[in-house]
C-alpha cells in the first residue's frame, strides 16, 4: 500500500508541473564536506539515476 501511495503522490506532482529532470541540488551541497568527504555533483546524478530507474521512472516523471 505504501508504494501505490507514493506513486499517487508522484503522479499528482508531475500533474502540477514536477520534473526530476529539473530538480537541481543547491550549490552548497556541493561545497560542505561529507562525512565521506566532498560530493561531486557528477555522483549525485548518477545516484538520481540509479533511483529513476529503480522507482520505474521515465526522466520526463512518468511512474512506467
């Protein structure tokens, strides 16, 4: 149950105009240093990747 609410969640949103393709992380993330150390922001796409294609998303925000 808590997964169809969460996709409902997301279909609304992407109704409203949400795009993951657009969602940007603040430069300052970037620029505060992690208990791993610094992130790139190369790492960060690649994990929102990673989460698109786990969660079935399209980049467009289409729950597939």
């Amino acid at each position: 149950m808590g997964r169809a609410v969460f996709e409902e969640k997301y279909r609304f949103k992407v109704g409203e105009g949400f795009d993951l393709a657009h969602a940007r992380v603040p430069k300052r993330f970037f620029e505060t240093v992690s208990t791993l150390g610094m992130i790139e922001p190369q790492t960060v796409e690649d994990m929102l990747k990673i989460y698109r294609e786990k969660r079935g998303w399209k980049l467009r925000g289409a729950v597939e």
